[in-house]
C-alpha cells in the first residue's frame, strides 16, 4: 500500500513538474529626432524577449482565471558600472479559462530606453513568481554610437511578422505592428526571414550621389558576397530619414550559418553605409543537387570548397595591391552581386577569396583561355586610364572611366565648357549601347558635368539608360540662372530634352 501511494506521488510530481525557466532575448538601438534641437536625433535601446508559456508554473485567481506572474528586471549599466536604467515591475500573463488555453499563449514583451552614446550592458532577470527559484537572467553588452555628418543605419533586427495596423501597442511603428523575433535560428518550420531596420541622416549625402542603391542580402561571410539569388535591390530617392522592411522565403536556404546584410552604396558602388546580422538555419526541407552546390561554391570553410591551384594560372605573378586595383577595375562590368562582394573584399581583404574571384570572372569569359580574356580587359583599362586619369586617380576609378569601361567608347562625345549659364559639361551619345540587363537600345546619352568651375574632373548627373542613373531634375544642377531659367538653345537640350 505505501509502495503504490509513493508511487502515485513520483506520478503526480512528474505531471507538474516544470522545467527551468525558458526564453528568448534579443535588442537593437534606433533613433528619434530631438523635440527641442532641429536636425539632432536621440538613441533609444529597445528591448525585447519573449517567454516559453510551458515553463512557468499558474495559479487561479478570484476570477478563477488560470495566470502566471512573471517578476521582471531590466538594468542598463554604463562602461564605469554606474546603474542608468532600472527597471521592476510584474508581467502577468492573459488570463485563461483552461489548461488547453495556456500552449497558446503569446508571452512576448517588448521594451524602450532613452540613452546617450557610451558603451552599456544589458541585464534582464525575469522571475517565476509562483516559484521564485524559477528564473532566468540574460546579460549583454552593445554600444551606442555617435551621431556624425555621415549616413548611417540603425541596428538590423529579426521580426516574426509585421502588417499594417493603427492600434497602439509597444511593437507599432510607421503605421505597422512589428511583432519581434526573439532570436538568430530558423530551422525548418520558420521559411520566412522578416528583417527591419532604419536609415538617418541622408540629408548629409551630397545631392550628386543620388540617386543611391540599397541591396539587402544573405551571405555566408559578413558583408560579402550574397548567397546564391538571395539580394533585393532598391533605389533610394528620399532625404528624410527612411525604415525598411522585408522578407525572403528561405524555404531553400541550406543549413548553415550566415548574415543578412543591408548596405546603402552609389552608383559608382561606394559603400556610404552598412549593417549585418549573424544568424543560423537549420533546414530540413528538401535541397537539391544545385542548392548543395551553390553552398559548397561559397561555403567559407576550406575542407568544402574544391580549391584550384592558382599557382598554375595567370593571377599568380600579382601581389595583393594588385590584386585588389584588379578588382577595382572589374566593379564597372560585373552584376551587383560580383560589385556586392568585390566591396566586401575591399572592406575586409581575404586574398586567397579575392584570387579565386578574379581567376573566375575571367575564366566565366574564356573557359579556355581565362588569360587571354584578362588581357583583353586589361587593353580597355589601359585606354580608360589615358583619357581619364585626373589628378592622381587613375582613370578606371573616376566616373567618366566607370562608364567607358562599362559601355565602351561612345558614338559622340561634345564638351561643353564656356556656355552662358551652364557649369562645365560632357554628353556621351551611343547609337547603339548593351545595357547590363543585355538589352539593346539606341540613341542612349550620359550626361556628366563640373559640380563648380574648380571642380578637378567630370561626374555623372544623369543618363537615359535603363537600371542606371536618371536624373529628371538634371537642368537644376547644370544651369546656373539666378532666375532658375533653362538654357533652350544649349547642346544638352538638343541631346536630352525630356529624356
């Protein structure tokens, strides 16, 4: 008899037993304007966690509602330990009417915090109040940089799902709820990644960038190349500070470990700003022969790359300057995801990576003689660097080179210095041009032009040619007028018009 009651004691024990407190931590520090002081922004952290509902322990209320009470503690401390923030108070869970009710409830608590730039930790301790020895603390550290005279983007951060929406609750912003994902893994059930970040300070890009490209990725190396065809592209025309969302379905996305990546660039594919995420993916899903190979093509680790003998080709007799002008030179003729990973290159130098991808845009263009192609681009670059080179920059990096090497040379060119009314200029006319997407046109222009009389060289201001540059409101760039008059008769109205 005392055998079977312990026994249905160690039962009933087993069936409430809960297990250690279990969540899910994460933040990102965003910007607001200053209500008083015009054009200065305030850092604010926000943080956010949210809580596994089978790991608490429930008791009944007056209402004989089924609750739990969750004791929660945020700290933010400063780099000399001095306390800036605290933060107590009591969580209480949505009351339910049964124990079926409580696996689907959404325990998730998102929380703000004006700071000034410093270095920080973060401390939240949350507390089990049915059971006080049922707790969980997480700690980390994160910087908050100073504003300065260039753009920059706040933190990228994993949401679960966003919509539209004008209810006020702590995850509304923009007119849209962004409900938080709490942590860096997807694994099979999770085939949507839905990312959020925010974009200041673009009122200080100087006006003859714009309009600027944003490519959003996923890479296996942060900042690098994108993943196989996971890049989306926008162009960014705005001056006010901007937020972006997005997704990716990343039902096809290899187990592994990688980065999305948000970076704001110019035409000329000058990297003005950037921001990265680690995360991890855990795929279950079917992959493909072509998927495995697209992740063992850029896999970063060496035991899963088939790794050449670049000794035995053409890119062995240049050393790493070289072979980082090499890539310079490239970044007018490859696609934006070859421009996406030669800037990461730049940024961040891997010189056996930076081989192989010279080695392989070259080979993609002569299987047989990769050499041969080299050489040919070589001839082009040369030419470039003879009509171009202003002032110490050779000529394949300033604007005029750019094009030339990414059109060739052009039908016409007309050169404009002294025209009444207009700053200095230069119109490229091609009769016929290949533009990057392979399509054919006619009768394309770029129009280049002196920013002032004592600017050293030419810089492009607007084109006719698709996915490039199209500045409608160019004549207000070119035309010096005190009255803001055109020049009619001037040569870029006979070439462009309302082009």
């Amino acid at each position: 008899m005392l055998r079977k009651l312990y026994l249905t004691l160690i039962l009933l024990v087993s069936l409430f037993k809960v297990q250690a407190f279990e969540a899910a931590f994460s933040h990102a520090v965003y910007y607001l304007p200053d209500p008083v002081y015009a054009g200065k922004i305030n850092p604010y952290l926000e943080a956010y966690w949210q809580v596994n509902p089978a790991k608490l322990h429930y008791n009944t209320n007056a209402e004989k509602k089924i609750i739990a009470r969750i004791l929660t503690e945020v700290t933010i401390i400063n780099d000399t330990g001095h306390i800036l923030k605290k933060d107590h108070y009591v969580y209480e869970t949505k009351p339910a009417d049964s124990v079926a009710q409580l696996a689907y409830l959404n325990i998730l608590e998102l929380k703000r915090y004006f700071l000034t730039a410093g270095n920080f930790k973060l401390r939240v301790k949350l507390t089990d109040m049915n059971d006080t020895t049922n707790s969980i603390v997480y700690n980390d550290t994160f910087s908050v940089g100073k504003t300065n005279a260039s753009v920059f983007y706040g933190d990228l951060k994993f949401v679960d799902t966003f919509y539209n929406s004008e209810i006020r609750t702590p995850f509304r912003k923009h007119g849209k709820q962004y409900i938080p994902w709490c942590e860096s893994f997807f694994d099979s059930y999770k085939n949507t990644l839905n990312y959020y970040t925010e974009l200041y300070q673009l009122n200080k890009v100087d006006s003859i960038d714009f309009p600027l490209i944003q490519s959003v990725f996923i890479s296996k190396r942060e900042g690098q190349e994108p993943f196989s065809t996971f890049i989306k592209l926008d162009t960014i025309n705005t001056r006010e500070t901007a937020y972006y969302d997005g997704s990716f379905n990343i039902r096809n996305l290899p187990s592994g470990n990688y980065y999305l990546n948000i970076s704001l660039g110019t035409k000329l594919h000058t990297t003005l700003a950037s921001r990265s995420i680690f995360f991890q993916r855990m795929n279950t899903n079917k992959i493909t022969a072509e998927m495995v190979a697209q992740k063992a093509a850029l896999d970063t680790s060496l035991e899963n790359v088939n790794v050449l003998d670049l000794t035995k080709t053409f890119v062995k007799k240049y050393d790493l300057p070289q072979v980082t002008a090499i890539l310079k030179m490239l970044l007018p003729v490859t696609d934006q995801a070859g421009a996406r990973a030669i800037e990461g290159f730049l940024k961040k130098p891997d010189e056996m990576y930076m081989r192989y991808f010279v080695y392989n845009y070259f080979l993609a263009k002569d299987k047989v003689k990769p050499e041969k192609a080299w050489k040919e681009y070589s001839e082009k670059v040369k030419e470039a660097n003879r009509l171009y080179t202003s002032h110490g920059k050779p000529g394949y990096e300033t604007e005029r080179g750019f094009y030339f090497l990414r059109y060739g040379a052009p039908s016409e060119v007309v050169t404009v210095i002294n025209e009444k009314g207009s700053l200095p200029y230069e119109i490229w006319q091609y009769n016929n041009l290949v533009e990057m997407s392979g399509r054919s046109v006619g009768n394309a222009v770029i129009l280049f032009y002196k920013t002032s009389e004592s600017d050293l060289d030419f810089r492009l201001l607007h084109t006719t040619i698709s996915g490039e540059s199209h500045n409608s409101g160019w004549r207000n760039f070119l035309y010096t007028n005190s009255d803001g008059g055109t020049n009619l008769n001037s040569r870029a109205e006979q070439y462009i018009g309302s082009r």
